[in-house]
C-alpha cells in the first residue's frame, strides 16, 4: 500500500471518478493495534475489517467480510496488525 495525498475533491486526479481516501488508519497507543476505518462526510467513521484474500493471496479491506465472501466466493481470513516497538 501506498501513502497518497489527501484532497479536498475526492474525484479529481482519479481515473476512476469515484471518491477515494488515504486517511484511514488508527493506531491503539496501548496495544500498538493497527486498524482501519473510513470517514464519513459527517465526520463518523466506519471500521473496517482487514483480511487475507487466500483466493488471490492479497490483502484487502471490507466493511463487511460476510458478504464480501458470499458475494465473491473467495476464501478469506480477518487479520490483525500490530506494530513491534523499536528496541533501540
């Protein structure tokens, strides 16, 4: 994944036309727990699941990992990430 600007407009510069969000992550300063969650234009957020794609062996997000399964057919697995302190 890669970092990418925010805009204000969410449809320029994008070749699909759709809106798009790069700020969707939130780290658990007591548990170093990484998750995700989008924005909604009311200033709520909505969590995301994280999960393993064991169909394509990609990682992916989805609001909702029962039906992404039962519409797609993929097999998938929810993944948690936690970041490891530096021990310097």
């Amino acid at each position: 994944m890669t970092p990418v600007s925010e805009s204000t407009n969410p449809s320029s510069n994008d070749p699909l036309g759709v809106p798009a969000e790069s700020m969707i992550w939130q780290v658990n300063l007591a548990t170093l727990t990484l998750t995700a969650s989008w924005r909604t234009p009311g200033g709520g957020s909505i969590p995301l699941t994280i999960f393993h794609d064991l169909s394509f062996g990609d990682l992916d997000f989805t609001g909702d990992l029962n039906a992404f399964v039962n519409d797609l057919g993929d097999e998938a697995e929810p993944v948690s990430l936690t970041l490891l302190p530096n021990p310097i």
